[in-house]
C-alpha cells in the first residue's frame, strides 16, 4: 500500500488562494473531517441545506455520495456564499482504479458522466507534479474496473456545476484511490477512508498552492 505522510497546512502557504477563496465539496464526513481539522474549518449552524464548514474565505460542503447531489450542493454553495471568478472549486475524495495502488492521489484529467455519457476537459494546473486519470462518475457502485480510469459517484454532477462559476482551470477534481482489482471495495469504512485522507493533505496543499499562485 502506498501512503504520503500528512503535512499540516500551511496558512502562508495557501495565502493567495485564501484571498481569492477556496470552496471545497466532498461526499463524505469521513473525508471532510481532516481536511476540517486541518484548515481549521467550524460547522456553519446557519446552512441548513447541507452541512457546511466555513473560516474566512474557505468554505467546506458535505453534499453526501451520488451525482446530483454533488450538482446541488455545489450551486447551493455558489448561492449562498457567492464568489469571483478566480475562486477555486475543488472536488476530494476516494475513488477506484483499477491497478492504482491504495492511497495513491490522482488529479482528473477528465471528467464524463458514465462510460457512455458526456466527458468535459478538466484543465490541470502548472507547477502541480501529480498523475492524471480519466474519472468516470456512475449513478451506483461497480466493481468490475473493466477500463482504466477512476470510479466515483459525485465528479460530473460537480464539475459540470462548478463550471458555471469559475472557469474550468480553477474547478479540479483530486481523487485518492480506495480501492482496485486487488483490494475490493468491501473493505472500506470510515477509519480507513480518514487515514487516506490524512496521508494526502499534503497533495492537498500543493494543489491548492499551485492554484493559488494562478490566481
């Protein structure tokens, strides 16, 4: 199993992104709650369509797992906290691979709604060394891994979203690999999905930081 030792983020490191604001969608609390610890997220009592995390300019919603779900939460954010142009939308969480090793992060290199649907041209940025994959979003859980690209169930509904509202450069999906033909899904639960987590919020931050020197 591959894993990166966590790094706490650094507030200096990401200042460029901060200022332009950073708004953050994930499906589960298991993923949310380091990145929460790490940015010093609080819940939000006030937003009561989805659990929201804010502090300053960084804004973190738990839309819970599927594709529309994901399509709302994210314009439901874009309402209630609007934002520039040059805000950065960012999609976290565990998907598939097919031979990826466990832990492993990859950005989406695009994004399609099923194998058989749409695909939209993510734009990824400069100065960030990470690999790429396809991310394919389904409607329900597949085990087959019969391509090869990255599964999850909330990618599409947030990207064709998030492009509404900054452009496409500034909307990234980062995905940490939960699960391949060698270790099945039926393994994961929510400890092991925050240790992944953990192990790539320094992935996180680089991400972040090389958005933010864009902006």
């Amino acid at each position: 199993m591959l894993f990166r030792y966590a790094t706490q983020l650094s507030v200096p490191d990401i200042s460029r992104a901060m200022q332009a604001g950073i708004r953050i969608v994930v499906a589960l609390p298991a993923e949310a709650k380091p990145i929460n610890h790490q940015l010093g997220l609080v819940r939000d009592n006030r937003a009561d369509a989805f659990p929201l995390y804010r502090n300053d300019n960084i804004a973190l919603v738990l839309c819970s797992p599927g594709k529309q779900a994901a399509a709302e939460a994210t314009r439901w954010l874009a309402g209630y906290l609007p934002s520039a142009e040059n805000t950065l939308w960012l999609n976290i969480g565990i998907a598939g691979h097919p031979t990826r090793e466990l832990g492993e992060a990859l950005l989406a290199g695009s994004v399609s709604d099923g194998y058989q649907g749409a695909t939209l041209q993510t734009v990824p940025p400069g100065g960030f060394h990470c690999p790429t994959a396809p991310l394919v979003t389904l409607s329900e859980p597949r085990f087959d891994y019969s391509r090869a690209c990255l599964l999850d169930m909330e990618g599409f509904g947030f990207f064709s979203s998030a492009v509404d509202f900054a452009p496409p450069e500034r909307v990234q999906c980062l995905k940490i690999v939960s699960d391949n033909r060698k270790n099945s899904a039926t393994q994961i639960n929510a400890k092991m999905v925050r240790y992944l987590m953990q192990q790539n919020l320094d992935t996180l931050q680089q991400l972040i930081q090389a958005l933010g020197e864009r902006a």
